[in-house]
C-alpha cells in the first residue's frame, strides 16, 4: 500500500473532525484505508466507491480482521464518518456520496453475520485468532522492543552500539528535495560541486557544532541535537513527538520547552518530518546522518532493497528486521514486478521446508494474491507443510479444495503458533491477553503432541507459560511433556 496517502488522509480527517467538532475514529478508518489500497487498488481518497464499501465490510473484514460481531456498528460508523469526509472534502460527488450512504445502510445489518460466519475467515484468522490481530495482519519482522529513553545518550563506541543499515533515496530524489528544504531557501548551501556534499557538511555543521540556540532557539537545546537525532537515526520508525518533548524537557532542565515552536524549527532544517502526533527523519536528514558517521569513521550499513531480491531474499530480508512502512512498501513493489501466479510460485518455493517463521512470512504475503495464482498455489497441495495452508487459501477465495483433515489442522495450529512465537516472547501480556480471549480449546491443545512438527513442544510450552486459564495451562504443560517424551522416543 502507499502509506505516504493514507497518513495524509488521517491527518487531514483529524483536522476536519476537530473543526467541526465531529468524532473521528482515526484508527477504525485507517484500518479502511489501508484494506482499501491493499487489495481494491484505492490509491487515494477519491478511488472509493459504493461498491469498495461492500468489499471492505463483507468480504475483507470478516477474513482478515479478528473482532467480534458486536463490533460492526462501529466500523459502519467509522465510515459514515469517511463518507461524510469524502463528500465535504470534494473527494467523491455529491451522488456518488449519497449511494455509499445507501449501501452502508444495506451493509449495516450485514455485517455482525459476516464477522462470525466461519467461512468468511482467511486462514491466519480462522486457524488462530489468539496470535493477534498484530502478528496476524503484518506476520512481518519489525525491529523489537520499547522505544528507548531518549534522555540516555547512546555510547560512543561504534562497537558498543552498531548503527542499524538503513534505506537511502536515490541521490537524484534527495538533490531534488533540497530545493524544498525552508531554511536552505534563506541559508543556501556553499561551495561547488555535488550539492549533496554540502549538504553532509550542513547536516554535521548542526549536529557538531556550537550554534548556540540557531537551531532550536535555545543553546541547551541545541548541544543535545546529535544524541536526539541518533536515536531516531537508530529507532527507524515513527517516534511520537511527546517522547521527544520528555527529551527536550531534560535537556532544558527547569527551562519550559514549547514543544511545537521546537518541533517547527527542526522540521525547518529539512532532517525531521512531523506527521501528526509522530516524527520522523526525512530522507535527507537519514541520508545526512549516515554521511556524517562514515565521516567519523563509524560503521553505517545501508540496507538493500528487497524490491530486488528474488523470494528468499525477501523473506530473509524481512526476517532480519525492516521497519513496517518500509516493508509494506518493499512488498508492494516486489510484487508489482511479477503477476499473481508467478509471486505465489517463487514464494511457496522458498517457504517449503523453510522454518515457521520465514513459511508465514511467505503465506502472509501470498494471501494478498487474487484467485489468478490459484494454479501455482494448488501446486503445492501435495507440500506436506505447505498442503493445510494452500487448502485454506483455496477455500478462502471459494474455489474447489479439499477439506483439512484433522492432523492438518492440529499441523497448522502448531505452525501459526510457531508464528507467533516471537512476539509472544516480545510481549508475553499482550499475548496471554490475546490467548485468554480467543485461545485454541483445551481438547485441541491435549492433541497437539501428536503433531510432527519442530516447533511443538516449544508451542506447548509457550501455551503452558501463557494461557491464563489454569486448567487448560495445565493440559498444555502435560502435552509438552508427551512431545519432549516422544521426540526422545
């Protein structure tokens, strides 16, 4: 999807709710934007249609997003909310506005049933809802963790602290950006040559340099850029600005920060871009940065771009951490290059035999593919792994399949789970949350130790660890007791 437009969307409906004093479910929309231009080619606003609406909420909710039927009156509400926008914003006419409002009226009703109809469900939603909606959805692997405080500088040994590789816009994307950076337009860059240069020079002058409050409009401030912009360097995701005012608030010390006077000098140097309650750095300000640490003689790698990869190369480029905006984007354009039923061939090719975590990554992105790579996909009926995922990607688009049998579905529970595994151990509350909500039942877990696969008995474990409910905990540690005692057998 092209995250760029959705921010956008959601940033300007927020200012539209606030001046007109209107409810907006930021969240809930975004979710619709971003189903919208996964999988119904919504690349903006005015893309929406009538009929996008039935596809969102009867067909792509209901297979992708885990939530209860009781919740539909609020996503139909969310977009009657989008509608509303739409039709103000001139985005769609005024009849094409009042046709969505008849068709949300018809869906209305609709919905709670497609939500709890079974066989509306996509397979990582049907076969485990207790992995969450996070893991399900993305099933991509994102750098881990809390955000670090920013108040704790890093330590000055490269070896202490290696630099993440990062993505780089193509020199001639980032000379062209030059010319929109504010401050540059009233302090131009000096000297001959490759304006990139001096813009390395600019960027180091500002971070290393006494410049005594020209920055930020404070000195205090100013001395503690190079720790700050470092650790967003390092983060390489969206870090919300009230981290970085508890930041700045420190380094003030008893002096008050106006936070977005701070904010809006910053994005003035062209390294940082405020998005809502986020900020990020620019594709100048990353390309700068790492510019600079070369300078210092610092270990900057620059991460490939998996657009260019073959399969495998995507897969393991994704498993060794990009940040989601990053991937989303890595896979929209790998798979622009290739039709659906070449994608899904190359994919399961390197998923077979593949570990748990890298085959979900490959069927997560498979399952974006239309009933065009069916062939391709019914070729790996015959996978003994792959077999229970490409029935259920069958099934799913109502095409003939044959039915799971139950060691299948025993099989890919253990496999979803084995999915899950990493973020379980990330955040273990969130996934015991998850678990005690929409966990496996106590008789599948009793059968899981029957299941050939590499992973069981620490999914049984991880179960036994994290289901709240102490009986069915118990049946869970008393199965990965058979499976340890199998596999020694």
């Amino acid at each position: 999807m092209s995250i760029e437009w959705v921010n956008q969307a959601i940033d300007d409906l927020r200012a539209w709710g606030r001046a007109r004093e209107v409810e907006v479910d930021a969240d809930e929309v975004r979710l619709l934007c971003d189903y919208a231009s996964d999988y119904l080619n919504v690349n903006e606003l005015g893309d929406f249609t009538p009929e996008t609406f039935d596809e969102l909420l009867l067909s792509i909710y209901p297979r992708k997003v885990i939530a209860p039927p009781e919740s539909a009156p609020e996503t139909v509400a969310a977009a009657r909310t989008l509608v509303d926008y739409l039709a103000e914003a001139a985005q769609v006419s005024g009849d094409t506005a009042a046709r969505m409002r008849e068709r949300l009226d018809d869906i209305a009703p609709r919905m709670s049933e497609a939500l709890a109809d079974t066989s509306n469900f996509g397979m990582a939603k049907s076969l485990f809802s207790s992995i969450g909606p996070e893991s399900l959805e993305q099933s991509i692997a994102i750098p881990s963790g809390e955000l670090p405080d920013l108040g704790e500088a890093p330590c000055d040994c490269p070896g202490c602290t290696p630099l993440p590789a990062v993505r780089l816009a193509a020199p001639e994307e980032l000379r062209a950006a030059l010319a929109g950076v504010p401050m540059l337009a009233e302090e131009p860059l000096q000297g001959g040559g490759d304006p990139l240069d001096a813009w390395a020079r600019r960027v180091a002058h500002l971070l290393e340099q006494d410049t005594g409050g020209a920055v930020t409009g404070s000195a205090a401030l100013d001395e503690g850029l190079y720790d700050l912009f470092d650790m967003i360097y390092r983060l390489q995701v969206r870090v919300p600005v009230t981290v970085i005012g508890e930041y700045l608030d420190e380094l003030a010390g008893e002096g008050e920060v106006d936070l977005a006077a701070v904010l809006g000098r910053l994005e003035r140097t062209g390294l940082l871009r405020v998005a809502g309650d986020c900020a990020e750095l620019t594709p100048l300000g990353a390309w700068g940065l790492r510019e600079h640490y070369l300078s210092l003689g610092v270990e900057a790698p620059q991460a490939p771009d998996l657009a260019e990869s073959d399969a495998l190369g995507l897969i393991e480029g994704l498993l060794d951490g990009v940040p989601t905006e990053i991937a989303e984007d890595d896979i929209s354009r790998w798979l622009s290059g290739r039709d659906a039923g070449e994608a899904a061939a190359e994919l399961l090719a390197a998923a077979s035999g593949a570990p748990a975590v890298a085959r979900g990554i490959a069927i997560t992105i498979v399952d974006r593919l239309g009933s065009e790579a069916e062939p391709a996909v019914r070729g790996y009926l015959e996978d003994q792994e792959l077999r229970p995922h490409a029935i259920h990607w069958l099934a799913a688009r109502k095409l003939p399949a044959p039915p799971l049998t139950q060691d299948e579905l025993l099989w890919v529970s253990v496999d979803m789970l084995a999915l899950a595994m990493p973020a379980a151990e990330e955040d273990p509350e969130i996934f015991a949350e998850n678990m005690a909500a929409s966990g496996p039942p106590a008789h599948l877990i009793e059968e899981m130790w029957r299941v050939d696969h590499p992973d069981v008995v620490e999914v049984l474990e991880l179960l036994g660890r994290s289901i709240p409910d102490g009986t069915v905990a118990k049946a869970a540690r008393k199965a990965a007791f058979k499976a340890r005692s199998r596999s020694i057998r």
